[in-house]
C-alpha cells in the first residue's frame, strides 16, 4: 500500500494528564487507508500545496483502527516538534499526514499464544488491531500493559469494546505493582511464541536481550522501534 498524502483536520484535543494529549484527526479530501499497526508522518506545515517536497514531520503510531473514519494519535510532549504540536494545534487547525507506514502486524508471525507487551503509549498500535475483525484471529493471546499510575491509563474504552478482549489483559501500574517483570512474562509464556514489543527505546531493548537470553529467537520478537 503506497504512502499518500492527506490535507486533514484536526476535530478533537484532548489532554487527559499533563503531557499527553490524543488528537482525533479527518481527512479533508479521500478516505484515510492502512493496516493495524502502521504509523503516519505529521507536518505542521499546513501552506503545504501537496505537490511540492514533503516538509519537516514527525511520525506516530495510530490509535484508531481502519473501519473508523477518522484517525486517532497520542503523543508525549517530548522534544520540539511535540512541544510545537501542544503550543500551535486546536480544533480545526488544518495539518497534512501522509500514510501509511509500517508492517508491524503484517510480518510473518504465528497467531497462537502471540505475547504483545506495551509500555505508555507505545499500546496505541496494539489498539488499532486489539479494537479490530482480525484480532479475532488470534487465539490465546496474552496482552501485558504498564503505565506510570492508573491517571496515565486513558485507554479503557478500546481495551473495554470487547470483552473477549478483557480477558487476555493484564495492566501493571508502576507506582503499585512496579514496573513490568519481562522475565515473568517469559515463565508465564514459552520460547516459541512471538512477542511484539512497543514502548520507550529503553524498554524494548532490554525487554529483547532478556527474551533472547531466555531462549526466544531473535526472529520471534517484533518490535514497533521506528522512533
């Protein structure tokens, strides 16, 4: 599927917790389209003509999945282009993204007893396919989630959409269960899994020696990394 650009607007702003805000997002000309799992690039840049060199952008994950008409990211104020995005970005503030991006789900893996682990906001390309017809093609999936505390969890509507999905969940929260145990998740799961991993640069790499010295093939851990 060929990347394409979209003059789009922004429709909704909103900022749960200090520093993190979801933007809900319409295309002002064709339909968005992509997979679950893929990412977008944003450009503030909105006397863009379309035609012209692509300007300075920056690339999230999406949230939404693809039977939705608009798109959804959330994002940490991080580094410049975020805190550019926080300061100048309101309702009907009109952007260009160009999408999509990324085969995060579309790499060769097995369906059963699939390990996905996120950390943050690195959940939110699980939730384009957890909130998707082709999770149900998963069987037995275990699904670990951490945050800070329970006010950075501001993903409970996709992760309650299903109770099917409910019941493969399990959330840690860092100031009353500490940080997620990656060598816990191994012993509760086997080696011949696949595991994908999305979350801080910090998180996946340790989390991926860990797996590899416990005996996971390197070919089994797909990682959402493109940061």
């Amino acid at each position: 599927m060929l990347a394409k650009k979209y003059k789009s607007e922004v429709v909704s702003v909103i900022n749960p917790i200090e520093g993190i805000y979801t933007l809900e997002i319409k295309s002002l000309g064709r339909k968005f389209k992509f997979q679950p799992g893929q990412f977008l690039h944003l450009s503030l840049d909105n006397t863009y003509d379309g035609i012209g060199q692509w300007p300075d952008s920056r690339c999230f994950s999406m949230r939404s999945n693809p039977t939705e008409e608009n798109i959804k990211i959330t994002y940490a104020v991080k580094g410049r282009f975020t805190k550019k995005m926080m300061e100048v970005l309101k309702v009907g503030s009109e952007i260009w993204l160009k999408l999509p991006y990324g085969d995060l789900f579309a790499q060769k893996h097995n369906k059963n007893n699939t390990v996905f682990i996120a950390g943050g906001t690195g959940i939110t390309p699980f939730l384009s396919l957890f909130t998707h017809l082709s999770f149900n093609e998963y069987i037995n999936p275990k699904i670990y989630l951490g945050f800070r505390s329970k006010s950075y969890n501001n993903y409970k509507d996709e992760l309650g959409r299903s109770s099917n999905l409910t019941k493969y969940v399990k959330i840690f929260y860092e100031d009353d269960d500490g940080i997620i145990d990656i060598n816990k998740i191994f012993y509760e799961n086997c080696s011949t899994s696949n595991y994908f991993i999305s979350g801080p640069p910090i998180m996946i790499n340790i989390f991926m020696k860990e797996l590899i010295f416990n005996g996971v093939p390197k070919e089994n851990i797909l990682t959402d990394d493109w940061e």
